[in-house]
C-alpha cells in the first residue's frame, strides 16, 4: 500500500455506493410509476362509473310510466283567472 492510497477496498466500496444510489432512483422511479398507475386507474374507475349512471337514468326515463298531462279537476270549474298588475318603482306587482 501507498501513501497515497486511502482505501484498499476502493472497487467494493464505489460499487455499493453506486449499486445504494442506484437503488435509490429505481425506488423513486418505481414509486413515480405506481402512482401515475393509481390516478389512471381511477380515473377509468371515475369514467365507467359516470357512464353507468348515465345509462341508468335513459334507461329509467325510457322504461318509465307514461302519464298524461291533465288539468286539474277544480281547473274546469273556474271561468278563468284574472290577475290585477300595475307598475312600481322596483318593477312589476300582481296582486
């Protein structure tokens, strides 16, 4: 050994140290990925969802009773309404 060297496993040494922060960036890199994964898999999730209630409510309003539209029964026995308006300073009043 020389006085100038100063460690004598230096091979073993800058390996592990590159093989830790190698590690590293793939853990990140691993940790980016899933999380991009889990917001793309919740928003198909969100999308279908959307979907379905949407196709809940044609199917609900197309498979629904039909009703007619009347008149109330009190409607026919009344000649007609006549409503009193005049004009105020904030606009319109019916009385």
């Amino acid at each position: 050994m020389t006085a100038t060297d100063t460690a004598p496993f230096g091979f073993l040494t800058g390996a592990a140290a590159f093989l830790r922060r190698s590690m590293g960036l793939f853990g990140k890199a691993l940790l980016a990925f899933v999380f991009i994964l889990v917001a793309g898999i919740i928003a198909i999730a969100t999308a279908a969802a959307g979907i379905a209630l949407a196709c809940f409510a044609v199917m609900i309003r197309l498979v629904g009773t039909r009703q007619e539209q009347t008149a109330p029964d009190n409607f026919a026995d009344q000649q007609g309404i006549t409503l009193e308006a005049r004009q105020t300073p904030r606009g319109w009043t019916v009385e």
